[in-house]
C-alpha cells in the first residue's frame, strides 16, 4: 500500500515486479490481507489525487485527467 501511495501512476505489473511477485499471484495475496481488489484500491488512490489536484492546484482537469 505504502508503494502505491509513494507513487501513484504505478501498474499492477510494476508493482508486482517491485515485491518480486506475479502480478495474479500478488492480486490474490492483496485481497486476502486487505480486504479489497487490488485493482479497486489503485482506482480510489488515483481518484483521491485527482480530486486533491483539481481542487487544490491550478493544473488543466485535461492534465489531471492524464
């Protein structure tokens, strides 16, 4: 969780490559310990920073949205 916070564009596969796992296999193992979709938790950490970004900063919704 800390490496998707530390960065919050990374990948499922990156991710799964910095912890030396597959990524299904890491997937399973994220589910089993937190509860929640790995897929589902990158989303909602991606969505808190674009509405930080958007109502915090003065950058483009279409640079957000990149």
């Amino acid at each position: 969780m800390e490496l998707i916070k530390d960065n919050k564009t990374i990948s499922r596969e990156e991710l799964a490559e910095q912890v030396f796992l597959s990524p299904d296999y890491m997937a399973k193992v994220f589910k089993r310990e937190t509860g929640k979709k790995l897929i589902d938790y990158l989303s909602e950490v991606k969505l808190e920073e674009a509405k930080y970004r958007l109502s915090k900063t003065n950058e483009s919704s279409s640079n957000i949205a990149s």
